[in-house]
C-alpha cells in the first residue's frame, strides 16, 4: 500500500521517521517558498493518509475485541504470510483467518489455529501501537501544515487588500451586508465581490482572488437549508434548453432555501 506524498513514496512498512523528517522539511520549505498550492495539494495528501492509517484501526481493533481473554506469546515473524507482498493482500488474508478461529468456541480450535493465534495476535497488538503512533505524528505534521497555510493565506490577504486581515475583511462585510446574505449562489458571489471591489478599491482579478480565499477560508459559505417536508421528492434538474437559460419561475431548491452565511 503507498502513497506518494511531497515527492516520496511511503508504505506503512516504510521507514517513518526518515519519511516524516523529510515531508517536514518539505512543508516548511514551501512555506519559505510561499507555495500555497503547493501546501495546499500536501495537506490533501496528509488526510488521504490520515484516513487510510485510521481505517485500519477498528479492523485491528475488531481482532483484538474478539477473544481478549487470548493470551500469547512474544513473536518477531511477520503479521501475516510472507508470500503476500501488498499490506492490504496480507492484512487481509491474516484478517480471514482470524474471523474463522474466532467464530470457533476455543475447544473446537485446532493446534494449527491455536498456534496461529498464539504467533499472530501480538503482532496485531503491534501493529495497533504503530499504526496509533504514526496516525499521531501525522496530526503533528498536519496541523503544522496548516499553520503554514494560515500565514500564507494572512499574507495574500494583506497584498489584496492593502494590510487588512482576513477577520477584518469579514468584519467589514459584516457591517455592510450582514451575517446572512439572503442571495443565490451566483448572485450572492456578484453582490460580495462588488462590496470588495469598492472597499478595497479591486480590479475583477483581485476581487475574485480574495473572494475564492475567503471561500477557502470559510469566512463565507454558502448553506441550503432543505425543507425536510421536501426531503423525500425527487430533485428535478434542467431540461437540455433550461441548462443554458432557465425560466424566471422555475423552483431550485437551491435558490428557494440557500444563503450566504458571512463570519466576521
């Protein structure tokens, strides 16, 4: 199982620390940088792994929750047979057999799967311990990531807006259209980027730069809050013709009930 990840490869049987030493030199090299996208694209590859890492706790969990009264002894073999490279294949394959000892009372067990139990389960234990390390060190390197990104986010707000924050670029907002803006999706992003054009003097450009920040940033958000007497109809979508231009009376849901939510 590998991700590819700031340039390098890593596997869960991968030497982590040389990996997370290189990934944090990475990040804080691009934060020097000033790489955003760069950033950006790394911290969506650090949840990707973050979510992997986690899907295998419960599994291993599972194992252990099974049959804790199983007692075992200390093993330096491999987590599952060696024949099967790919960790998904092998934990997989260990997984399985598990299941089919635990679903035995224990005097119908064989000595082969008693055996089976007493090698493998500690590796199990083993591979929770690393698996919860690691996940916790990616936390680290992830929430350093964002730290960076922040910065770096604080820096483009300035340069936009002439030295305003990106709270004081809500605040103002806040005080011109509120904290609900009760506009469309397309509407409302034409009424907003036009109360930052004149408030901070922005050409089309940098208006639209600032407004897809404060989007990133969750400064603005659009919400539709579904009728749940509506909840159960099917949703009906444009016709070919009313794709391009829809009628004036037609009702969209998310022109009915959506809103531009501003936080200051």
């Amino acid at each position: 199982m590998l991700c590819k990840f700031g340039g390098y490869k890593m596997s869960i049987f991968e030497d982590f620390a040389g990996w997370f030493t290189r990934n944090d030199h990475w990040v804080t090299e691009l934060h020097l940088k000033k790489d955003r996208h760069a950033l950006k694209e790394i911290l969506s590859r650090l949840n990707d792994e973050r979510s992997r890492l986690r899907s295998y706790l419960p599994r291993l969990e599972n194992i252990l929750e099974m049959d804790e009264a199983v007692s075992s002894k200390n093993s330096h073999q491999a987590l599952t047979p060696e024949h099967l490279d790919n960790f998904e294949d092998r934990f997989s394959h260990s997984e399985r057999r598990f299941q089919e000892i635990w679903s035995k009372k224990a005097e119908d067990r064989s000595d082969e799967e008693s055996q089976f139990v007493a090698q493998e389960l500690p590796h199990v234990r083993m591979e929770k311990q690393r698996i919860i390390n690691r996940l916790r060190k990616l936390d680290e390197i992830t929430a350093k990531t964002m730290v960076l990104i922040d910065d770096l986010d604080e820096d483009l707000c300035h340069a936009l807006t002439g030295g305003h924050s990106l709270a004081a670029v809500g605040e103002a907002l806040v005080e011109k259209l509120g904290n609900d803006l009760k506009e469309s999706s397309y509407s409302g992003r034409s009424v907003i980027r036009q109360s930052l054009e004149k408030q901070y003097k922005l050409d089309k450009t940098a208006s639209r730069k600032l407004f897809s920040l404060l989007e990133e940033r969750g400064v603005l958000q659009y919400n539709i809050e579904f009728p749940e007497d509506l909840s159960k109809d099917p949703l009906i979508y444009y016709t070919a013709e009313m794709e391009i231009a829809p009628p004036d009376d037609l009702e969209i849901a998310t022109e009915l009930y959506g809103h531009w939510h501003i936080r200051s």
